[in-house]
C-alpha cells in the first residue's frame, strides 16, 4: 500500500469551540481508493472533522491537500467540483422528483460544461445512460426509478444519495455516520453497497457500527477528544493497547 498515491491529507487541523479544543493536531492521509475507517467515542470530534474536511467548517489552523492541490482556501461547493464529495447527512436529494430525475440532474451538473460540445438528442441520451448506470451500480429496485424519491423506503433512499454523490465521479468520497437511524438488514445493504464501490473512490467512512467498520475499511484512525490515537490496518487497530484503555474497552 506504501506505493498508493495519495489522494487527501490534512496536515495539522485545529478547531476550538471556545474552550474545547474539537480537533487537535489531525493529519490524516487517504490512499487512492482505499476505505479508511474513522472510529471513537461519542463528542470525539468526527464530525467537525468531516465539516473542516469538506468544507462547511474553517479549520482554525492547518492545510488540506486533495490530488496534491492546497484545497485549504476552497469552500465546500469548490471541492466537490475539485473532486471531494460528501454523501449522507446532507441530502441533496429532491423529494418531488423522481429517481432517474434526481440522478439525471447530478449527472448534467457534473458534466454541464462539456455539454455544448454534443449534439441535443445524444446528450439526452448518453446522460439518461449514465443515470440509470448509477441507479443500477447502487443496487436501486428498478421498480422505483419512477417513483418520486419522498416515497422510497429509508434504505432506497441511502442509495440514492450515494448514487448522487457519484455522479460527479470524485476522487473522495466523505461518508458521515451513513448506516444511522438503519436496520441491520438495512445496514448490511449499505455494507454491501459501499463494499461494491471499493477502489472507486477513496471512502472516508465515519461509523458507529464496528462491525461494518472493521469489515469494510483497508485502514482504520481513532479520534479521541480531538487527537488522532492511532492509525493502522483493522488488525492493528484491534490489538492497539491505546485504542483498547480509550475506547474499543477489553
Ligand atoms: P462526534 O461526531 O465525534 O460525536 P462532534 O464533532 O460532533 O463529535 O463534536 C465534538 C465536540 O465538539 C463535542 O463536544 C461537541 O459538543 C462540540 N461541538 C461540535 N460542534 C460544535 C459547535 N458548532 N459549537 C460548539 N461546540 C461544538
Ligand atoms: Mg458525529
């Protein structure tokens, strides 16, 4: 793995919210296409994390790199168009619309600008193509392609976010806590799902459900209270003392 390029990295985030120190110090590495899983407690600060990461949030200090571009001074809407997608807890789906609406307008807005270069009617097509590939790669019921997305089942509804966030093909892929609120055949779904996308784009995947984590992820960082603990492959990650007196328990 040492010969993987890699594709995002913070170097030395900080956030304070007032007194509390939220990320201290996180330098985080993602390989091209790996899934790297990123656990710890309740309030660790993993989700103001994915915020600075993405975007939504400045960090008070530090750099983030993507494909080897200061992405630091991009705000959110800029690094997805540099490559960097979030996907779950934002929805960017439109409830009025159906499926293949949905997806047909994230595969226009990903590739609006080579647009004027096809003709009307082989556009149409080839971005119809396009949709349906996704809702297909996302294991979407064919049967609810039409259906207006208000009224697909919770678990449909993942999929479809997730498709959406493919759409613009990204580099990266910042997945929050995405099997929340989930059943566990749901859960085990989405498991599969996300397994079925590995090496498409690298996954930064926030979770509470440790077995997805340690099932999915080729690397796995714990956040406590803000710092990075450790780093490593699932196995290592397991047997960590550190990781074990803060957090996995034992
Ligand atoms: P996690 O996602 O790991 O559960 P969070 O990143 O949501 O943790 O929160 C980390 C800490 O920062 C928590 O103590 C939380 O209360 C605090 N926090 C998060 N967002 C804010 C904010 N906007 N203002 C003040 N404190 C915040
Ligand atoms: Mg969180």
């Amino acid at each position: 793995i040492s010969s993987t390029p890699i594709v995002f990295e913070s170097r030395g985030l900080h956030k304070h919210f007032g007194a509390l120190h939220a990320t201290n110090d996180v330098s985080i590495q993602l390989y091209a296409g790996e899934i790297h899983g990123l656990i710890g407690p309740n309030g660790a600060g993993k989700s103001t994390l994915i915020h600075q990461l993405a975007g939504t949030l400045r960090p008070d200090q530090g750099e983030l790199f993507l494909n080897g571009k200061n992405i630091t001074h991009l705000k959110a809407h800029e690094r997805v168009a540099a490559g960097l997608a979030r996907s779950f807890q934002v929805t960017n789906i439109f409830d009025h619309y159906t499926v293949l609406e949905n997806l047909l307008l994230a595969v226009q807005a990903a590739t609006g600008s080579s647009l004027r270069f096809w003709r009307a009617r082989d556009s149409e097509t080839e971005l119809l193509d396009k949709a349906k590939q996704l809702a297909m790669e996302c294991a979407i019921d064919r049967h609810l392609w039409s259906a207006q997305a208000r009224h697909l089942p919770h678990g449909e509804q993942r999929k479809l976010e997730f498709a959406l966030s493919l759409a613009a093909s990204p580099s990266v892929m910042l997945l929050d806590e995405p099997m929340a609120g989930m059943g566990p055949d749901e859960s085990l779904r989405l498991t599969e799902l996300i397994e079925s996308m590995r090496g498409k784009a690298a996954m930064l995947l926030v979770e509470h459900d440790m077995q997805a984590v340690f099932r999915l992820a080729d690397r796995i960082s714990v956040l406590v209270a803000g710092k990075i603990i450790a780093s490593g492959t699932p196995d290592e990650i397991r047997h960590n003392q550190d990781v074990k007196n803060a957090y996995l328990g034992d």
